[in-house]
C-alpha cells in the first residue's frame, strides 16, 4: 500500500487497524443479501482521513449498498462495518460521527429545507445559527423556506449536503454528490471535499464516473457487482490503467496487419484503411512499416482514457448492460 | 487529529466536541448527543413543520364538535317524530359525542401518514441516520402525537358535550350526569389510543395504503364481517375488536353484550401495546 504524502503518519493499512483512530471507516468481510442477489460480497477496505477516497462502481456494484450499510440503515448479512472504531449506531453523536448525503434523497417533500435541517439538528441540540450556517453554506437561502419537493436535483443535493455538515461532521459519507449539479456545482462540491479532507476528515465520495473521481479523490476503492476489485491511490490506478494503443492509416492496411501482429500484439481494423495496434508504440509501428516497406498515410498514439480504463475494469462485473435497460434500485 | 474519537467521550458537558484541533475548527459547533428528549424535540419540529398535520387535526375537531351538534340539533327537532324504539335508546351523553365515528378515522389517517410520509419521501433515512438506535423515534412519534391527540380531542369532546346539550334543550343533560365525565374523557382516551395505533401501524406495514386499509378495515369492517359469524362465535369475538372494546369504555349505552369500561379500556390498551411492542421488535430488525 502506497502512502500519499502528507499522510505519511499514517500507517500501512493492515497493522493493527482496530487500535487506529485514525483509520475511520473500516469494513470487514462485508457482505449483504437481499433474496437471492448479493448486492455487497465480502468486500474489506478502510476509508482513511485527510484525503478524499473515491468509491466508484458501475451502476448496482453495490455502492449505495455499502454506504447504508455504513450508516446502519441496512444489516450486513455477515461481516462487520465500523466507523471511527464502532458501529455507527453506538456513537453518541451519530451526526458528529458521520454527516451523510445518500442518493436516493432522504428528505419529506412537503416540509421546508429549513425545518427539514432543524429537525436534524434538533436530534444532536445543534443551535438554529448552525443551520443558517449550512443554509448559507450551500447557497440555499433564498429557497429555504420553500416546500423540499419542489426543489430541482441540483437544490436537492445541496439540502442533503447541508444536511450532511449539520453537525460538523468528522467524516464526510456523500453518494453521488455530483448528480444534478450543474458545472459551477460540481466545481463547487470538488474543492468541499478537498478542503474538507484538508481539515483532517474522512472523505468517501461514491460515483459511478471515473473522470469525476480522478479530479477529486487521492485514493480509490473500485467495486464491481458488489465485489472490491480495486483499493489502491488513484495515481496508481491511472498509471496501470493506460493501456495504450495506435491508429495506423495505410492504404493495405490488411496486410500490415498481419504483418504486425505478434505475440503481445493485438491488431483491430477499424476499417478498410485504419488499424488499431495495441503493443507497440507508434516508433515501433513505423520503423516495423518502413522496413516491410508499407505505406503509411497517418500514425498516431492514443491514450485510453480514464473512463475506458474503468470500463475496461469492470467489463465482467457491470450488473446492467444497455440492453437490458433494468433500473437498478442499488447502486 | 488527536480529537478524533471526542464524540464518544464527552459525555453531558457538550464541551468535549469543541476541542477539535483541526483548521478551520474555530467555529466549533456545538453537538449534544442524542437522547430521548432531544428527539422528541425533533418530532415536534417535523409535527409543526408539515401542514397535513393542522388540516387532519382541525377535520378531526371539527368532526368532533360538529357531528355532535347536528345531530343534537336534529334530535330536539325531531323529538315528537322519533319512534318509540329510539326514544328508549336515546342518551343525550352518547348522542352528544357520536363525531367519534369519524374523527377516528382523520386522528387514524394521520397517525398513520407521520410514519408511512416518512418511508414514502425517504425522510426515514434521514431520521434514523440522526437517531440510528431508532427506538426512540417510535417513543417520540408515539407519545408525542398521543398527548396532541389527547389535548386537542379532550377539548373537542367537551366543546361537543357542553354545545350538544344546549342544542338537545330539555332534554340535555349536565357534565354531572351519571357517566358524562367518564364518556367525555373516556372518549379522548379511545381517540388517543386509536391515533397510538395507528402508528404502531404505520411503522409495521410501513406504506400509506396498507396502514389505513388495515386500520379501516379493523375499525369499520371488521364489526360488519363479526355480525356474519356464526352467533355462538360473536360473543367471543366481536367485543374485543379495537371499536367496539373502545366504545365500551366510554359510552353510557354500548351495545347489547359489549365490556365492561375497564375491560373495554383493558382491550384497547393490550391492541395498542402488542401493536407498538410488535412495531419496536422489527423496527430493530428491519432495513430501515
């Protein structure tokens, strides 16, 4: 396990881990069922603070799963979760502990954002400034007094984000925060996290979009159909996940396709003209070109980019495929 | 971070949560932990907050006092057309409070809806992730709309009463008629019992639907489909049912072969508690 500078206090994940406050969200042999299906399957990882920790998955990888197992909401069928050294439950100030915004929004429609929030707060006696606070905080003022169910997605999320930092939460627990918001919004929750996990929290983002994590999380947790299929910092993870390939243009290009194809050399035509080598570099294509005397018409490297990579990962492991357009109720 | 594991070690002082070290932390917030009291607080904030919550209240007073007076109203100037069988029934405690009929079913329907809105919008979640041991919630909702209930429905019966007499003239009574203050009470107390219910209900069946179909059903169909038993198997049955224990408890004149009222009282309080202690054992074990 790498440490990230900064965090080179913290250490080695595995040695002694119960004993660590530091280590905050610590999930072992997690597994639940619901039926049949097994939405999370003995996943172990633990969530450290001062960074963001991404949670990415495809859609029903089990991510929303896991998070409410976190909070309690859902039992774990076998395996334990626990934050900050104990189960969620057990903390005195559960909301001090964990500030939570989950996907599916956890709001009654017919109540203003504003009492929403003091009916949170009430439960922990957070004073009415400290809601003004978090109203002002997520730019919700001007709606807070406002029926909750006529909030667009956007508004939505900011509610359940300022609900989320009530009560100055040590650990920041955010399920798709992004979703809804509009660019200046995404831009917005980004530097939250950052700064907040500056401050020495625990910051775990879950997000089905490779591209969103990679500007935001230090570190990775992947899971696929409920399984942990990566836990590593996300440098690590951009680095072996750039499987990179090059666009040969050659008017025979069949042929230079036979030619080029080798052990550890894999060749797709993309048409009569173009193909794509994995492999190789794009010096080596060339020089390999000019000495079989193939002409060649255009030569150019591709990076794979983030999302390919992600996909690539979780290929094997996506629950919904496009065809089978079932909406799935975890995610 | 050496404050990260404050939250659980201060313990009613409160100023244990200030001493985070963090950046930024200057502002501390202040956080209590969380006790039954505080999330009664809470409940009353979420009662207050929704406007369902004064509209049922209202239809259920209003109910209350307004069926009262019509049909005390009806009676006195009907009296010398009303036939002889009527007349022996008559009781102008009884008549007086005959809005119970339908106020139950708005104190019912709300009692329901302020569990099940939560389950139906998702508000749930948030609840139980503010008070995640959950029991206390059930207590809160519970006993918090009971005493609304109760208050709101103690005046009503006797704005009922009192208005009822004055509209039924000479043949009205007075609150130290034999049995008046024992029905006036005994029928807040059945209403507020009803509303506890009901929220045991919600927080079992947990959709809007389900709970006030199951609540009417008990409450109005349930006597109809007793009257079809065979009549050997109604004494045994048709007493108990949450109605008619309730009616025994606080009318002058129940029905042929109804309770006693402290046995009707007795009945209604064991649905109740059975309801609520059913309710509790899988709000613990259930997925939230």
């Amino acid at each position: 396990m790498v440490c990230r500078d900064g965090t080179a206090a913290v250490p080695s994940v595995g040695v002694n881990r119960q004993k660590d406050p530091l280590i905050m969200i610590e999930a072992r042999n997690l597994t639940k069922r619901y039926g049949d299906k097994t939405a999370v399957d003995d996943l172990t990882f633990t969530v450290r603070p001062g960074i963001v920790t991404g949670f990415l998955g495809p859609n029903g990888a089990g991510k929303s799963t896991t998070m409410r197992l976190i909070l309690g909401l859902d039992a774990p069928t076998s395996g334990t979760v626990t934050v900050a050294g104990k189960p969620y439950r057990e903390h005195a100030r559960p909301l001090r502990t964990v500030g939570a915004l989950l996907e599916a929004r956890a709001i009654h429609t017919s109540r203003s954002a504003y009492n929403h929030l003091r009916a949170l707060a009430a439960t922990h006696g957070i004073a009415r400034s400290r809601v003004d606070d978090v109203v002002e905080m997520v730019g919700l003022q001007d709606v807070a007094r406002k029926r909750a169910g006529g909030f667009s997605l956007g508004m939505g999320q900011r509610l359940g984000i300022a609900s989320a930092l009530l009560a100055d939460p040590e650990t920041l627990l955010l399920d798709e925060p992004v979703n809804g918001l509009d660019p200046e919004g995404i831009r917005w929750i980004r530097d939250l996290l950052k700064s907040l996990a500056a401050e020495g929290r625990t910051v775990f983002v879950s997000s089905h979009l490779m591209s969103e994590m990679a500007l935001t999380a230090e570190h990775v947790i992947v899971v696929g159909r409920g399984r942990l299929i990566a836990d590593m910092p996300m440098a690590q993870l951009i680095a072996g996940a750039s499987a990179d390939t090059v666009v040969v243009v050659s008017p025979d290009a069949a042929a230079l396709g036979r030619a080029l194809a080798a052990d550890g050399v894999v060749v797709t035509g993309l048409d009569a003209t173009t193909l794509e080598v994995a492999g190789l570099t794009a010096a080596q294509v060339g020089d390999r070109a000019r000495d079989l005397r193939f002409s060649i018409h255009g030569l150019a490297p591709k990076q794979a980019s983030l999302e390919e990579a992600f996909m690539e990962m979780t290929r094997d492991e996506v629950e919904y495929h496009a065809e089978t357009p079932t909406p799935g109720r975890a995610a | 971070m050496s404050t990260a594991t404050s939250t659980e070690t201060g313990t009613a002082t409160g100023t244990a949560t200030a001493e985070r070290d963090r950046p930024g932390a200057g502002d501390a917030v202040r956080v209590e932990p969380v006790t039954q009291a505080r999330v009664v607080v809470s409940e009353w904030v979420k009662l207050r907050s929704l406007r369902s919550t004064g509209f049922t209240l209202l239809a259920a007073v209003t109910a209350m006092v307004g069926i009262g007076w019509i049909i005390c109203s009806a009676t006195a100037s009907r009296w010398s057309r009303m036939p002889p069988g009527r007349l022996a029934e008559f009781n102008p405690v009884d008549t007086s409070l005959a809005g119970f009929h339908l106020a139950q079913l708005a104190v019912g329907v709300l009692g329901v809806l302020l569990v099940t809105g939560e389950y139906a919008t998702g508000m749930i979640r948030a609840t139980f992730g503010a008070a995640p041991r959950r029991l206390p919630v059930l207590w809160a909702k519970t006993g918090l709309y009971a005493a609304v209930t109760f208050v709101l429905l103690l005046v009503a019966a006797l704005a009922a009463f009192l208005g009822g007499q004055q509209f039924l003239g000479t043949h009205g009574t007075t609150l130290s008629a034999d049995g008046a203050v024992r029905a006036v009470i005994g029928v807040a107390g059945y209403l507020t019992l009803i509303g506890m219910f009901a929220v045991a209900l919600g927080f079992l069946i947990r959709s809007t639907a389900g709970g006030i179909a199951t609540l009417f059903g008990l409450l109005l169909v349930a006597p109809g489909l007793g009257e079809l038993l065979p009549s050997d198997w109604q004494p045994h049955i048709l007493p108990y049912l949450p109605g008619n224990a309730g009616e025994a408890m606080f009318a002058v004149h129940p029905g042929a072969g109804s309770l006693s009222a402290g046995a009707g009282l007795a009945v209604l309080v064991t649905w109740v508690v059975v309801a609520l202690a059913a309710a509790a054992v899988l709000l613990a074990r259930r997925d939230a």
